[in-house]
C-alpha cells in the first residue's frame, strides 16, 4: 500500500515542479532576448553617433578618426563607400567581409540590424547609412564580438541553476512537512477508528484542526460515544433477559420438582399447578413483549393510520376494562368531546391506552379512580390517563420508559410486571409522531399524556 503522504508529496512535487521549470524557462528567454536587444540598440546607435560625424565630414581624416576610436573600445567598425567598398575599418577586414551586403538602397535612416543571431556567430552587427544631400555615400557597419554575450550568458544559466536547486529542495522539504501535515491526523483517525474496532471506545481525537479534519473527528468521537452506549445498553437489557427469564423458570422447575416427589393433597397439587401456568403464562407474556420490541427497534411495525373519531374509540374501550376495574373495585371514567380526531393506527392506540389503564390500575389502591380522557388544547390533542394511585417517585420518573425499568421491583413482580409496558408505549406512541409525557405526585396519582400534534378535522 502506498502511502498517502508520499501520493500526495509525488503529485505535489511534479505539479510544483513544472510551474517552476516553465516560469524560468520564460524568465530566462526573456531575459536573454532582452540583454541582446540592449546589446543591438547600444551597438546601433554607437554606429549612428559615427554616422552624424561622417556625414558633416565624409573625407580620410574623419573616417581615420572613428576608426582609431573604435579601435579602443570593445566593438568594432568598418566604413564603405556606398558600392561596399571598404574604406576603413578598426580591425583586420577579413572577418567582416561575409556581413558586409554591399548596396543597400533600403537601409533606414535610423540604421538596421544585419546580424542578430549572437548563439551561431561570431559577431552581431548594425548597419547605418551615411547620406549627403539625400544620396548614400558610405556605410557605416558596427560588429561586437559575441564572446562577451556567450560569456554574461553562462552567468545568467549559472545563476538559474543555483536558484532552480535552491527551489527543488525548498519545495521537497516543504511538501514533505505539508503532506505529513495533512496525513497526521488521517493517521491519528484511522489508529481511533481500529481502537474502536476492538471495543476500546474511550478514544479521543485532540480538536485542533476547525475545518473537515475537524469535523471527521468530531464524528468518529460522537460514532465511539453512541457505540459504547448501545454497547452497554445492548450488555445490561441481555442481563434483564436473562435475568427476568430465570426467575419464572425457577418457580415453575421448583414447583414441578415438589409435585413429582410428593403425595401431596389435592388442593395443594392445584396451588402449585396454578403457580407453574402463572409464571409460564408470565413467561409467554414475556417473550411475546420482547418479540415486539425487538420489531419496533427494527422498524419492522406497520403503523397504518387512520382518522379515529375518539368518543366512539373511548367508548369501546370503557366497555371492554370497565369489567375488571369493577373487579378490583375502582371507578373507571372515560370522558371526550365528540368529533375529535386523531390520526391513529386504532389497534396501536388500543395497545398503547391499555397498558396505561393496566399500570393505572395495578397501582391504584382498592377503591381508586381511574381516568381516561381527551381533550383539545391548541392544536393539539391530547390524551390523558390519570389515576391517584401511589405514585412514581421523582428520582425514578425519567427511568420508567427505559426496558425493564420498575420502580418496586419486589411489589411489581407480585402484580405480575416485567417492565416493559411504558417501553413499547414510547415506542408505539413515537412511531405515531406523537409524544408523551408523565407527570407524578407520590400517594396523590400519576398522569401521563399523549400529544398528537396538529389538529384532524
Ligand atoms: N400509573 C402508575 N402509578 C405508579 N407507578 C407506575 C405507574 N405506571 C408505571 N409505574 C411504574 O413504572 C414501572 C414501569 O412500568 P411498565 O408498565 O413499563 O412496567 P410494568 O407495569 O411493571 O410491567 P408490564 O407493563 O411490562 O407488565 C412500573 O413497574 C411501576 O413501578
Ligand atoms: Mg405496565
């Protein structure tokens, strides 16, 4: 696998690399093509300067005196007659005569360039014509030796070399400190990730990068911290399952155990039978609520919903439990205002409103009162079941709709609770989109409260 780093240092180098290589490519032509231009004005306009002399005194004397100048200085020059014959020059002739073009009718006043090329030849070169009265009557040819240009040349190369190796080693070392700077925290990111992988999910990222970086590992942090929570939630409910399982089965082994070996009485063979298909219906009950929460946790319930006209809804409601409350003595009241209406899975909301009414009667004492009813409050409606029963304790209230959550879990299991019952209302009333919420004196009553919200004409 090749790494990161050395991908992203390789790209960055090749990209810098030929930026820089084309920039001084036209740096230096630039700045060639410019000293040769220099060169070739300055060379040009020696010659003209030769020219303004020889044109007020085009005679041997002059043309001896330009000569004898130029002799001294770095350039040279050569003087015609306008047949290009030579007149005159600074140094041997020999070397000039391929330059030399003879007449030239079209030469301008301001002279011309005849040699440029300072790589090829030995000379670059200008010519200025000398006239008299509007007629050419010499040339004034001036050459400079190339060497020198070769020469300044070679400096200038040198110099971009040195430059060209001090900006290839800056930009390896800067690209290795930037893509190693990059890579850091990618590197630190994936190390969190495998510690997670392994179930070590304290890992912390330091957050000093504010940019995607940043955020990455604000979210690997967030993935740790919701893993070990489902982690731990996932732990304690197979402890509650196993837990709450055992029990049942050892009142129903125990019993059978006493039923086998013993002669016993009649009645008391039938106590112990009741006991064992108790705690087995318990069981059954069980592990038909688990079944439904593990299909509400997997999004596998199908909430069909429906305008349910809520007075009618109540009504069937009161009919179907107003027996078994009278059983244990409590009054039941159900009260709605006629045509209210909720959208609603009716068999969902039916589940839900009698688990409420079960808790509300379990934990009513003998004689109690339970409500059920529904009101319009704003846009909302809600519905309310209230006993005055003993009460949830403040501390245990923002526990009771967690799984197997029971605030006595010694009385509780004598009326038969497992603790599951408020989990899949929460459940159930959240997959509506409705709320709900509990309110709780001790000894006064409880009351909780389903909110739809927004109103169903
Ligand atoms: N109306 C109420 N009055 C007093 N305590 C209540 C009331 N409703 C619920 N509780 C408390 O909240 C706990 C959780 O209730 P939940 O309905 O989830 O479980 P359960 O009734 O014990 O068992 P299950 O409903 O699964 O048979 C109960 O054990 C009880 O302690
Ligand atoms: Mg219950």
């Amino acid at each position: 696998m090749k790494k990161l780093s050395v991908k992203l240092g390789i790209l960055f180098f090749f990209i810098i690399f030929g930026l820089v290589t084309f920039m001084f490519f036209f740096l230096h032509n630039g700045i060639t093509q410019s000293r040769v231009e220099e060169e070739l004005t300055s060379l040009q306009s020696r010659g003209n300067s030769h020219r303004d002399i020889l044109e007020k005194h085009f005679d041997q004397d002059t043309i001896a005196h330009v000569v004898l100048m130029e002799s001294e200085a770095e350039t040279d020059v050569v003087i015609t007659n306008q047949d290009g014959q030579i007149l005159n020059s600074s140094a041997p002739a020999e070397a000039f005569v391929k330059y030399l073009k003879g007449p030239l009718p079209s030469i301008p006043s301001e002279g011309r360039v005849i040699e440029g090329h300072w790589e090829d030849e030995p000379y670059i070169s200008t010519v200025s014509p000398v006239e008299k009265d509007g007629q050419l009557v010499g040339l004034v040819y001036m050459f400079q030796d190339t060497a020198s240009i070769h020469s300044m040349m070679k400096r200038l190369n040198e110099h971009f070399a040195i430059s060209g190796w001090i900006s290839v080693i800056f930009t390896i070392v800067i690209i290795i400190f930037l893509s190693k700077g990059i890579t850091k925290p990618l590197l630190k990111m994936k190390a969190a990730t495998r510690e997670i992988s392994k179930g070590n999910y304290s890992v912390s990222l330091p957050d000093t990068y504010d940019d995607e970086m940043g955020e990455l590992a604000e979210s690997i942090e967030t993935l740790a911290r919701d893993l070990q929570y489902l982690t731990k939630q996932r732990n304690e409910f197979l402890a509650s399952i196993s837990h709450e399982l055992r029990t049942p089965l050892t009142y129903i082994k125990g019993y059978a155990d006493i039923l086998r070996k013993q002669d016993l009485p009649k009645e008391e063979t039938e106590k112990y039978l009741t006991i064992i298909v108790d705690e087995a219906n318990r069981l059954t009950q069980l592990v038909k609520e688990l079944f439904e929460l593990a299909k509400l946790d997997q999004n596998q319930f199908a909430i069909v919903k429906e305008k349910v006209d809520l007075h009618p809804f109540f009504e069937k409601i009161k009919q179907r439990l107003l027996p078994i409350f009278q059983e244990s003595k409590i009054e039941f009241t159900v009260s709605c205002p006629p045509n209210l209406y909720v959208m609603a899975d009716p068999l969902r909301l039916e589940q839900i409103l009698f688990n409420l009414l079960d808790n509300a009667k379990k934990y009513s004492p003998n004689n109690g009162a339970v409500v059920l009813k529904a009101l319009k409050h704003k846009n909302e409606v809600h519905i309310v079941v209230q006993d005055h029963g003993k009460g949830i304790p403040e501390k245990d209230l923002p526990l009771i709709f967690n799984r197997f959550y029971r605030v006595d879990k010694a009385r509780t299991r004598s009326l038969g609770g497992s603790g599951l019952g408020l989990a899949i209302v929460k459940e159930l009333v959240h997959a509506h989109g409705a709320d709900i919420t509990v309110s709780s004196t001790e000894n006064a009553g409880t009351c909780f409260e389903i909110i739809f919200k927004g109103e169903v004409r």
